[in-house]
C-alpha cells in the first residue's frame, strides 16, 4: 500500500460520507467528492492523475461530509484533529503526544500534523485544533474544520521548481486518542461569527485615523516578503500574523484587524484568490487578539512562591546583562561604541577579562551583529586592529555579522536560524524607522525586543547615540541624555555611557547611567593604538553618591568591597 492509500486510510477509516478532493488550477477551482469507503479507488485514481497535471494543486479534506458541500452545516465528522506549520524553523510539540502522521507539503518546515481522534463534530474539531494551533504557535489559518490540506504523492505547484509532498512520518495508534491528552493545550475564546468583505471599512481611511506606530503603518502600506522560490520558503502566512499581532497589540478591534489584513492581503496574495479568504483572515485575527489577551492577564504570586522561584538570573556580565536582559552602550557620535562592542564580543567568546571585569563560568557564546551604520569594509577597520591584540585563540565562526537594514520578520528569521547569546544592534536609531521621540513608537519596538529575546532566549545590546554632542570637558547627566524616547532608558536593564572630553588631562570615561540589578560605577578608560579599551583608576564619584542604599558603606549585599567583587572587580 502507498503513502496516499495509507493516509486516506488513516484519516477516514470507518467513516461513511463524502470526501472533498478539490483542485485548484491557474483559473479555477475544479470541485470533486467520492463516496466513501465505497469509491476510494476513484479517489485514489482522481488524486494521482491530476498530480501529474502541470499546475493543478490537489487538496483534500480531513473530514467527512453528509451530503456534496464542503461546508460546516454538512460536515459530518472527522475522526484526526489536525495543526499546520507555515515556515516555523523550530517545532516543540512541548507535552503533548507525537503527532501520528506528519505531511510534508514542501520544505521542512512546511508541515501537517495529524492525531487520531474519536470521530467528532465541527464544534468539539475547531476548538481541539484553535487550541492545538495557538499552543504549538502554529499557522492560525489551519484551524477550521473545513481546512484543505494537500496529501501525500500530490504535488506542490506553487514552487518554481514542483515539490512532491511527502508523508515525513506515520505511527498510527492502534487506539485513538483521548481528548484528555490534549488538555495541555489551553482554551482559547472562538468568533463563530465570520466577518464579510461587504462589512470591511476603508482601509486608507482607518490608516490615516487610527493611531498605529509608523513602522507598523509602513510594513502594513508597503512591505511585501519574498514569495517562495525554489528551495526557500515564502513567509506570507507569518508576516500576516505579525501584522495581526502588532493590530490588536495596539488596541484594534476584529473588524480592524480583518480589515487591514485584507487590505495587505490584497498585495501579498496569501488568502486573496481562495473562497474562504475571509474566514482566514477572521481566524487570524482572532489567534491573534487571544494571544495578547492572554499575554495581558496579570500573574500572581505569593511572597513565598517569589523567594522559592526555581528560575534565577543566569548572568552574562554580572549584575549588568543577564542571559534574557537588555543593556545599551551610548556615547556621542565619534567615541568609539562599535569598537567597545566588538571588544565586548571577543571577549565573552574567547572569556577573558573586559575592561577588568571577569565573566561567570565557562560559558560558550555566539555573538551576533546587526552592523546597521557601517558596512563590511569599515568594520574591517575595527577588525584589522583588535586582531593586532595578543588574544587567546578563539572561534571567530561564532562571531556573526550582518551589515544590511532588514525588518523585524527578517531579524527574527536570522537569529532562529543563527542561534545567538547576545545580539547586537549598531544602531537603535537605524533599527527604529519611526520617531525617536514617540513613546507609543518606542513602546512597540521594545515590545518586540523583549518578545524576541524571551522566545529566543538571548541577551540584546543596543549602540545608541547621546542626546547631545560631548566637548569642552562637560559629562553627560543620565538617562535624560540617551537620545529619543525616555522609553528606551525604562525598559533597558543596564545604560552604559562612554565619554570623551577631547581634554588629555580628563580623556575617556565610563560610567553607568543605569543598573537595575547593581550599583552605578564608573572608571576611566583608555584605549590603545589597537583600539583596545582598558580599564584605568575610579572616577572621583563614588559608589556611595551613586547609590544611596550603600551610603553606610554596606547593603544587602554586603560590603562596597564584596559587592565589587561580586561584579568582578575585585
């Protein structure tokens, strides 16, 4: 028996009805139903000669249906419940069972999964697969019970290249499973209600009234991402869903989102020529209102659970950068904040000391940097001269750069697929399209940075710009002066400043701003003709006018001297 009889075999079973087996052509949709299991063979047969068709898409449908309408009143049941990755580079079915069949419809991260279930109806179907989906942080348009999914030895057109569809593994139950194995996966609030094309408001209109960040109305505008080609993936589906995120992130409602999604549909094409396009973009629209709902729910705990938490800050850079943490390197234009950066990342890769700081453990990193301001052969310039330094042999594989001003969804494509410790990102000005100075703009990048790093698990550095020019021997006063939104300095973990007067007798001087989990300090520097920062004596501000709960000479902690040596100073 093939992989095509074997999968029709699985999916349908004992169920008796019709089975839809629909192809999609260049200018039509050629609908077909079998009876089933009464002409199977007909389905088989219909299946494996339009596969061969050049440009004919073959799809089928999960379930069962009572009378010749693929519609959820004559859907008669479907005994697997099923979730769709789109382009998702990594896949953890967390606690849940192995799927039981796995198609895969084009690349290895184009993939059907399948469990065998007791046959059930459309309710009990859509809300097992809504739950699956937005557990498992799968395709959102993939969830309806009517959903048309390509089956095995079909072949998939969409590509320059044709793909064939594979069954990438199948382990059948010799029982079906039970509903209660599922439970893992939460609830997740449905709209039964589908909203219509003839329902949507102007798009153009909602864009100019509604108070969006202006790089979410520029993606929603003007983006496009690359379409699949050949070996490589389109990201429709995601960039989609983004889009629907960042929507309901920022307060809008169904009707909204719907309505904007259809509006980039429009230019994007993932939905736009298919006859449940506006179910879809509802069932999107809905995933992604629920995700923030839920990401907004308050968490409690008691005083006990806090101090007994079996989670603890694993730290980069003690009390300055933990392994999920933020910290920003500022200085004005001219001073040095690449070539202290890069200074940083050899010396987390290779581990040794940093500006007389020591790092915790043997922990091995892969440093990855979004070069935004300057190319390749200005960092060469950097590069030639740190390598003139007596370093200890280190991996410079595991230093990554990228010199090219991308989008969000493609900074996040490059750290899944690199899978950096800390990313670094030269400049935040350049990284932020929209206005510096706009709260609601610099709340929705930090959003996303915090987002990233969770799911991803990395530690972000930002180079960024002093509000004003140093000179004249004038230092810089705090956050105030880390140029645009106070946003930026609110939700960093640590502020780096680095000055320089111009003036020999002052020189560099580095000082922090900010440090939530430790005292403000600050040494001079210097920096040699390897453009290499050492660390010199202490400034003249103490520890004490910087910090007033050590004003005693103790805190928490211990000793001003412990604590210097718990930073790695001592």
């Amino acid at each position: 028996m093939d992989d095509l009889h074997r999968f029709t075999e699985f999916i349908f079973g004992e169920q008796k009805g019709y089975v839809y087996a629909p192809v999609k052509r260049p200018d039509e949709w050629d609908d077909q139903f079998y009876k089933w299991p009464d002409q199977r063979d007909e389905l088989h047969a219909w299946i494996e000669t339009n596969s061969r068709e050049a440009n004919a898409d073959v799809y089928l449908s999960p379930a069962v249906y009572k009378e010749k309408a693929a519609t959820k009143v004559s859907l008669k049941s479907a005994q697997v419940v099923w979730v769709e990755f789109d382009g998702q580079e990594q896949i953890d079915f967390h606690n849940l069972p192995k799927p039981d069949a796995i198609v895969q419809s084009s690349s290895s991260t184009h993939l059907h999964c399948y469990w065998r279930v007791d046959a059930s109806g459309v309710d009990v179907l859509e809300e097992v697969n809504t739950r699956l989906t937005y557990h498992l942080d799968a395709d959102s348009s993939g969830v309806d019970s009517t959903q048309l999914l390509r089956p095995p030895d079909s072949i998939n057109w969409k590509y320059e290249k044709p793909v064939h569809v594979l069954l990438a593994h199948f382990e059948p139950p010799t029982v079906a499973h039970n509903f209660k194995e599922f439970d893992s996966a939460p609830k997740v609030r449905i709209h039964t209600a589908t909203i219509e094309s003839v329902d949507l408001v102007d798009a153009r209109k909602l864009l100019l009234t509604k108070p969006l960040p202006a790089d979410l109305t520029r993606r929603i505008k003007n983006e496009t991402p690359d379409p699949p080609t050949e070996g490589k993936p389109g990201q429709r589906s995601q960039f989609l869903f983004k889009i629907a995120s960042e929507l309901a992130e920022n307060g809008c409602t169904r009707e909204e989102i719907v309505t904007l999604l259809y509006y980039v549909d429009d230019r994007v094409g993932k939905f736009k020529d298919r006859r449940d396009r506006m179910l879809r973009l509802c069932q999107m629209a809905d995933l992604a209102s629920h995700k923030v709902e839920t990401a907004e729910r308050l968490t409690l705990y008691t005083y006990g659970e806090v101090n007994d938490h079996v989670d603890h800050l694993d730290w980069i850079i003690p009390t300055w950068l933990h392994t999920t943490g933020q910290m920003a390197i500022s200085a004005a234009s001219g001073v040095g904040k690449t070539q202290f950066a890069m200074q940083l990342g050899v010396s987390l890769i290779a581990n040794v000391p940093f500006v007389g700081m020591t790092f915790p453990g043997k922990k091995e990193h892969r440093i990855l940097m979004f070069s935004l301001e300057m190319d390749v052969r200005e960092l060469r310039y950097i590069t030639n001269h740190h390598s003139k330094n007596e370093w200890p042999e280190w991996d410079k594989t595991q230093f990554i750069i990228s010199d090219e001003i991308g989008t969000y969804l493609q900074y996040e494509a490059v750290i899944k697929e690199v899978k950096p410790t800390v990313v670094m990102f030269d400049s935040l000005t350049e990284l932020f399209e929209a206005d510096m100075m706009n709260p609601q703009d610099a709340r929705t990048l930090m959003r996303w940075l915090r987002k990233t790093r969770r799911e991803e698990h990395f530690a972000s550095i930002l180079i960024h710009h002093d509000r004003k020019e140093q000179g004249s021997g004038r230092k810089q006063k705090g956050l105030s002066n880390l140029f645009g939104s106070f946003v930026f300095g609110k939700d960093t973990d640590t502020v780096v400043n680095i000055s320089d007067s111009g003036h020999k007798s002052i020189g560099m001087e580095l000082e922090l701003h900010k440090c939530r989990f430790g005292p403000k300090i600050g040494f001079k520097l210097e920096r040699d003709e390897n453009l290499i920062y050492t660390r010199k004596k202490e400034l003249n501000i103490t520890i004490e006018e910087r910090n007033p709960l050590v004003a005693t000479g103790k805190d928490a902690a211990g000793s001003t001297e412990s604590k210097r040596k718990d930073l790695g100073l001592g």
